[in-house]
C-alpha cells in the first residue's frame, strides 16, 4: 500500500547525480532546440531532450529548461518559444547549442517564424512547433514550461530525426 509519496525525501535514501544521469540516459529521446529571442531581438537558444506532447486538445508542450541555462531569461521575457526537432546528422549544431556561448546563433541559418517573428531552424530540422507559454513549473534545477502550440511545420515523409542515446547522438534505429 502506498500513500501517493514517492518516499525517497523521507527515507534517507540519497541517488548520486552521475548514477541518475547514467539510467536517464538508457532512455532514447528526440532533440530539439527551443528558440526564441532575447529583450534585444536576438536569436538564443538550447539544445534540449526532456520535451514532451501534453494534449492534443487544446494542443499543449512542455519542455525542460535548466534554470542555469542562459536562454531563460529570454523564454520568460518573450513568453513564447519554437521547438525544432532536429534532423540525423545535426550533432554539432545540438553540441553548439547545449553550449553557454553567447554567439552561437551567429552561425546558425534560421528564419523568423509568422508567430513571433522567433528563430525557425528550418535548415536542419524535420519540424517544429511555435508556442506562448501558458505555465511555469519550478521543478528542483529546472524550470518546466507549457507551451500551447500556435504553429508548426509537420515533418516531409522520409526525413529521419536526430536522437539520443546513452549521452550519444545517433540516428533510427539506434545502432548502439
């Protein structure tokens, strides 16, 4: 019988950060990079792998964003965001933008979307979805944002995505 707590706060039990990041990392994900811009109206962005569809009624996102991350202050600022689901073959460009560089959107080739005029990576992706956030969530060292989709692009048939895999980019199906 359980009373709904997971009990690990209250039973002493301590999970070692790297322990944690090595199971996380058994689980294969997509990549994306959620843009928006900055007070100034410059492209920023991160590389980002915990997001997930919410709701197809009303359609609802949410993606993860490390509260250190330099892009959230913009997020918060302009309240709205792309996710941009990355094409196989995009692994520096994911390396670039998981980075702190301040000028990492100067290399990037993007297009302002019609919602926002926020940076569309329509180079490298398969698709992407433009959202307004509709909620913050503080979750320990992240801060989870819903974001109610506004726009997206769907992906061509045959266009293969990105993934990653026990801390490594690779393509379907996963060769490791």
């Amino acid at each position: 019988m359980t009373d709904g707590h997971n009990g690990s706060e209250h039973s002493g039990i301590r999970v070692e950060r790297e322990a944690f990041i090595a199971s996380m990392s058994a689980f294969p994900t997509g990549v994306t990079i959620v843009t928006t811009v900055d007070e100034n109206g410059e492209a920023c962005g991160l590389t980002c792998n915990a997001f997930m569809s919410v709701s197809a009624e009303p359609p609802l996102v949410l993606v993860s964003v490390d509260k250190s991350s330099n892009t959230l202050p913009a997020l918060r600022h302009t309240r709205s965001f792309v996710v941009n689901f990355l094409s196989a073959g995009r692994e520096e460009l994911a390396t670039l933008c998981a980075s702190k560089r301040s000028d990492k959107f100067m290399a990037i080739n993007w297009r302002a979307s019609d919602h926002h005029g926020l940076p569309i990576l329509h180079e490298d992706s398969v698709a992407h979805v433009s959202c307004d956030v509709v909620s913050e969530i503080e979750a320990g060292d992240h801060v989870l944002l819903l974001g109610h989709v506004q726009d997206l692009t769907p992906p061509e048939p045959g266009s293969v995505p990105l993934l990653y895999f026990k801390r490594t980019y690779d393509t379907w199906p996963v060769r490791s």
